[in-house]
C-alpha cells in the first residue's frame, strides 16, 4: 500500500516563513506534487518534484529527497491569503500513473 | 495549464434517483482522467482512473456497478452515481494529467442527496 503523513495544521503570522514536511512510502514511486485549496474549492497545483532537491516558483518553494521519501513545501512571505490546506501528493506509475493524496495540512496566517 | 471543466457545479437529488456528472477537458485531449471524492475537511479519495475507450480502473473498496465511468472521448469523462443515498453525498472532483506531473482540477460538483 501507500501513505503520506504531514501535520494536520499549522498557525503563522503575516510576512513569515512556514514550512510544510510530508513523509510518504509508496511503491513505483514518480515524484512528488503540492496542491493548494481553500475552502469550497478545486485544488490548485502549486508544484512537483521527481528530482531531488530545491524547486522555487515565487514565494513557494518545494523540496524532495526521494532516499529520505521526504518532501517539504516552504511558503515565504506569507499573506492572508494563503489560509488554506495544502496537500501533498504522491504519484506513482504501477503500469499506470496514479495520484494519491495525503489528508492535508490547514494553514492559519494571522495578521 | 490545462482547462478542466465540470457540469453540474451542484446538485440535489433524492433518494434512490441517478445523477451524471460531466469532465470536459477543453483545450487539450485527456487519453486519462481521475475522478475523486472529497467529504467536508477531508482528502481526496481517488475512486478510479477514466481510461479512453477502454474500462476504467476503480480503487479497491469503490463499487463499479455503483458509480459507473464513461469516457467514450479524448475530452469526456462521465460518472454516474446510481441509486444515489444520502451518504453518497460529496464533492466529486475530475483531474485530466499529462506525463504524471501536473494534475489539471476541474472545478468540482457538490452532490447532496436528501
């Protein structure tokens, strides 16, 4: 089987940094992804990894060490606005890709 | 990125009635989509694999004759709940990806069923 673990939530003041960790153990292991969703809506892709190391895209950032089936989403400068789960995403490809997702990490960002 | 619509956006049927609900890829040819559940402040479950012109791959635990997949185009995916109970009520969401990297979302379809 599969799983992914990331903490539940996490509560940070504008203007901060946070990071958000995500261990997983998968077989046919493809990479690594993040999504952002707030509440009522689709998720949004933010990022993906199937490399290890660093990927920035402006105030977001994300990491992946596959010897370590570990990944990390780093959020800079953080607005108001990014209140809103984050979920780590494993694809693997078992004669097929597949998307499995982890059960979401809440962020509060406290003016 | 990719265009992912859904339709319809909500709907409320009652018991023991059927519902479909429509995946359009509209800019680019999806040969595979997913569908997913999501119940209030919890994950996506992915429930099957929508595999063009061929029978679609169901997660175990998800019941096939339950919620039937069509996906008789490049840019359609249908799923149909059947018999629809009130703990069928969710919001289903379709994905259509490319090599595995990014998922494309369409926008969801809140199902309640009284």
């Amino acid at each position: 089987g599969q799983s992914l673990e990331q903490p539940s939530e996490v509560t940070a003041v504008e203007g901060a940094i946070v990071q958000i960790n995500c261990t997983y153990q998968t077989s046919g292991f493809y990479g690594l992804s993040w999504y952002q969703q707030h509440d009522g809506g689709a998720p949004t892709f933010l990022s993906y990894n199937a490399l290890d190391g660093l990927e920035e895209t402006g105030r977001f950032s994300s990491f992946l060490s596959r010897s370590d089936s570990y990944g990390y989403l780093l959020l800079q400068e953080l607005q108001m606005k990014d209140s809103a789960s984050y979920f780590c995403a494993v694809t693997r490809n078992t004669g097929g890709f597949k998307t499995i997702f982890g059960a979401g990490t809440r962020l509060f960002v406290k003016a | 990125g990719a265009v992912v619509s859904q339709h319809p956006s909500w709907v409320i049927c009652k018991s023991g009635t059927s519902v479909k609900i429509e995946c359009r890829s509209l800019d680019f040819q999806a040969t595979t989509m997913f569908w997913y559940r999501q119940f209030p402040k919890q994950s996506l479950m992915l429930m099957a694999t929508s595999n063009e012109g061929s029978k679609a791959t169901y997660e175990q635990g998800v019941e096939k004759d339950k919620f039937l997949i069509n996906h008789a185009s490049l840019t359609l995916s249908t799923l149909t709940v059947t018999s629809a109970h009130p703990e069928d009520s969710s919001f289903y969401i379709c994905s259509s990806s490319g090599a595995g990297e990014e998922q494309y979302f369409g926008p969801g379809t809140r199902l309640t069923v009284t």
